[in-house]
C-alpha cells in the first residue's frame, strides 16, 4: 500500500494545521509521486478553507492502518 500523506492548514489560522492522508493499494511510489499534485489538486477545490503546506508518498504497511 502506498500512502499520500499531507499537512494542511487552514488559510484563516495558518498555525491550525493537521496530517491528512490519501491511501493506495493498487500503485508504486513513483505513480504516487507523479499524480500527487493533480490529487492534491482536487483535494484543495473540495475543501477551500484548508491550504496543502507539504506532502510525501510513502509505503504504508498494514499494521499501520487505523481501523
């Protein structure tokens, strides 16, 4: 599994952030990478009041998921 994980912060109190993430079974790091700015993209348009500050592609195992 891959994992997008993305901090985000709300554009009205910049220091109001929190970790955000986007998961993957079906993809590589490198396409992660590659279509994170696109996924991001549409993110940002569904939720205007938030504002995308960083983000990563990582492997994501299993036993990290919370269920």
């Amino acid at each position: 599994m891959i994992e997008l994980l993305f901090v985000t912060c709300l554009s009205a109190a910049p220091d109001q952030c929190r970790e955000r993430s986007l998961i993957y079974t079906d993809i590589t790091p490198m396409t992660c990478m590659m279509g994170a700015q696109p996924e991001l993209a549409k993110w940002s348009q569904s939720n205007p009041k938030y504002e995308v500050r960083g983000w990563k592609c990582r492997a994501l195992r299993r036993d990290e998921l919370e269920l």
